[in-house]
C-alpha cells in the first residue's frame, strides 16, 4: 500500500495523480495543488469576473483551512512530545535510584557474607581441630579392641571350628530326614492334605456368612465314568438352589517321576460337573508349580470346557465368593423359571389327562360303531345269524352304555385333581361367566 497524489480539480472534485490500486491511502492535509486548468480555459472562453472572484475566494478558504489545520497539528505534536519528554527524564531518574539502591543492597549483602565467611573458616578450623582428635581417640580404641579380638578369636578358633561343624552336620541330617519324609509321601496322600486346607478354609471363613450352605465331598461314584470330583458345593435360597461347583483338588510330590498338567484333567471334571449337575467346575491345584499363567490368580478355561476356572489354594475363597455374589443377581430369575416349569407341568398332566380319556372314548365308540355295522350286515344277509346279530347288538350297547358311562363321569373336578393351576384357571373361568 502507498499514499497516491491527487489534484483538486474543484470543491467538490478530486483527480488522481497516479496509478492507484485497492489500499492504497490518499493524505487530505496534504492536499495543496488545485488544477486551475479548467478555470483558465473558462476564463479564456470569456467567463465572467463573479467566477474568477468565486474562485479566489474558495482558494483563499482552502489554503487558510488548510494551514488552520497544519497549525493544529503542530500544536498537538509540540504537546505529545513535551509529555513524552517528561515521561523519559522521570523514567531515567527513577531508573538511576533503583541502581543506586539496588547496589547498595548488594555491597550490604557482600560485605554481611564476607563476614560469614570469616566467622565459618575459624569455626571451621575449631571443628576440624576437633574432628582430628576424636578421629585419633577412635582410631586408637579400633585398634585395641582389634588386637583384643584377635587374641580372642585365636584363642577360641578350635571351639568355635568344632562347633559350626556339629551345626552343619545337625543340619545336613536334618535335611536328609525331611527329604526322606517327602519322598515317602504319597500322591494321594498330599492331595488329601490339600482337601483338608480347603475345608478348612470354607469353614473358618465361609461357613459363618453361608450358614445354610452344601460343601461335602463328593462320594457318589458315576455309573457311566466311574469317576467322582472331590468336594460339591451348593447354596440356595427360598428354597431355589441358585449356585453349585464341583471342586477338583490336585497336587503331587516334587519327587514324582511323571509330571502331570492342570489341562489333563479338564475333560475328567467336566463330566463330573455334569453328572452331578453342577453349574460351574474348578481345579483347585498345585501342579506346574513354575507356570506364569496358573501362577497370576484365577484362570479361566471356559474356551475349552464350559464354566471351568482353575486356581492355587490362595484364591479358593474369593473363587467361591465371586461366583456366588454373581449368581445372587439371578435368584428372582430362577424363581420365576421353576414357577413357570411347574405350571407347564401342571398344563402337560391337564391335557395327558384330556388325550387319554379322549383316546379311550374314541376306543369304545369305535368298537360300538364297529359292531353295530356288523350287526347291519348280519341282518341284511341272513336271518339265520339273528342270534349272532342279537350278541352283536348286546356288545354294541356295553360298548356304548360303557362310553356314555365316561362321558357322564367326566368333570372337570376330576380333570383337575392335584393340579392347582388349572383349578384356579377354571374357578377365574366360572366366575367370569357367573358375572356375566
């Protein structure tokens, strides 16, 4: 952007000097040429005198304006200046006293420190002194009590020899026993160990918070597998059993030859799980003692058998508090289940009662219809098989008499014997029609 040059044509009129382009500025007090071209070829075409004196007049007011203005500016400029001025001459003495105080605070600190100085390096030398003797004192007393323990220790090397060896020995026997010891135990009988730590466990912390609870062993062998799980636990409420696990315990000596994994029993306490129709399974072991995985806390294995989680010791509580606080959400659910297959039980027997009276009355109806076209027959072919047709006859109506007996006897009383649902639906049914 620049400032462009005009020329006032007229009063009312400016002309661009100069190329302009979009920003650029035009300075209207500095406007003080005026293009007399137009009046001059006025007056040369003969204009009037009132034009010429008009003319002079707006060129006097303008340039009078114009330099009113000048004048203003100046005044204003003059003004800004002597405040600036001021400001600056305030600003350097303000300046000068802030270094002068500033340094004499930092002559007053340095001198102060100096001061310090001195009284800490003949301090410093006292204690030193000081230091240097108690170090001499202490030195000297290492160096007695060291000759009084060497003595010592000469004198009494050969009985304290004898007696770390006794010691070593104690223990080298003493490890030996318990490495026999262990060696000795049974597979069987470290697993039962571990049964006890758990039943220990429930009844100490869980027995008193689930009083009502089931965790016994599980000594019903399975007809098919031959198998059984080692411990079943179960707990219901309002009579609606909403939880139960089948507990595996394994675990085996270091000293067994053949190692086993936590995964090859899976399959095994699968099916106990649902033999005995538990909900959830869990392998409580010991086993790949050096395994990151089973060693983290409670794995889930639900990818390879359904509801299975297998854990150390240390997690046998939180394992069965966890599930148990997860199926307690379900309770009402459940209750509202066992409702639900009771009615339809209730339903199933109402209608097996309906087909087999229906199926009985369509049996004797049958016969009777059966017999009686016989009997039709008879008579249409021979009166000689009259008796024959007559014992036909009689037959046809025990057959009826015994289905119109049926028929009568049925009632809805009956039908409904030791079925509680659909007696109440009828008795909502008899009373509905009674109101209308």
């Amino acid at each position: 952007m620049k400032q462009v040059r005009v020329i006032a044509e007229s009063k009312n009129k400016l002309v661009l000097d100069e190329d302009a382009q979009k920003g650029d500025w035009i300075d209207l007090s500095q406007i003080n040429s005026v293009d007399t071209s137009l009046v001059e070829k006025a007056l040369a075409n003969g204009a009037d005198k009132v034009y010429q004196e008009k003319l002079k007049a707006a060129r006097a007011e303008f340039e009078l304006e114009n330099s009113k203005k000048i004048s203003d500016l100046e005044l204003v400029s003059n003004k800004k200046i002597s405040e600036l001025n001021s400001k600056i001459a305030a600003f350097e003495d303000a300046k000068k006293l802030a270094v002068a105080e500033a340094l004499s605070k930092k002559e007053s600190e340095i001198s102060e420190l100096k001061q310090k100085i001195a009284a800490s390096e003949s301090k410093s030398q006292m204690e030193l002194q000081k230091v240097q003797n108690e170090k001499n004192l202490e030195v000297q007393k290492l160096s007695n009590e060291l000759e009084n323990a060497a003595a010592k220790a000469k004198l009494s090397e050969d009985s304290i020899k004898q007696n770390y060896e006794s010691q070593l020995k104690a223990k080298d026997e003493q490890i030996a026993y318990y490495k026999d010891l262990k060696a000795k135990m049974s597979t069987k009988m470290i697993g039962e160990s571990l049964e006890v730590h758990c039943k220990t466990l429930f009844e100490q912390y869980l027995r008193p918070v689930m009083p009502g609870a089931y965790f016994e062993k599980d000594n019903k062998v399975s007809k098919d597998s031959g198998s059984k799980g080692d411990f079943v636990f179960r707990d219901s409420q309002d009579g609606v059993e909403y939880i139960s696990i089948m507990f595996e315990m394994k675990n085996e000596a270091d000293e067994t030859a053949s190692k086993h994994t936590n995964e090859s029993f899976f399959k095994e306490l699968d099916k106990d799980r649902r033999e005995k129709k538990c909900e959830y399974a869990v392998l409580v072991s010991l086993l790949e003692k050096d395994s990151e995985l089973y060693n983290g806390g409670i794995v889930d294995v639900s990818h390879k058998f359904p509801k299975m989680y297998v854990i150390r010791p240390q997690f046998f509580i939180p394992i069965i508090t966890l599930l148990r606080n997860a199926a307690l959400n379900s309770v009402e659910w459940q209750r509202q289940l066992a409702v639900a297959k009771n009615q339809s039980i209730d339903i199933t027997n109402f209608e097996g009662k309906l087909l087999d009276f229906k199926s009985g009355f369509d049996r004797n109806y049958r016969l009777a219809s059966d017999k009686f076209k016989t009997a039709i027959d008879e008579i249409d072919k021979t009166i000689d098989h009259l008796n024959k047709i007559k014992a036909a006859l009689q037959g046809s109506e025990d057959n009826l008499r015994l289905a119109n007996n049926k028929l009568e006897d049925l009632s809805i009383k009956k039908l409904t014997r030791g079925n509680p649902t659909m007696t109440e639906k009828f008795a909502a049914l008899k009373k509905s029609d009674e109101l209308d």
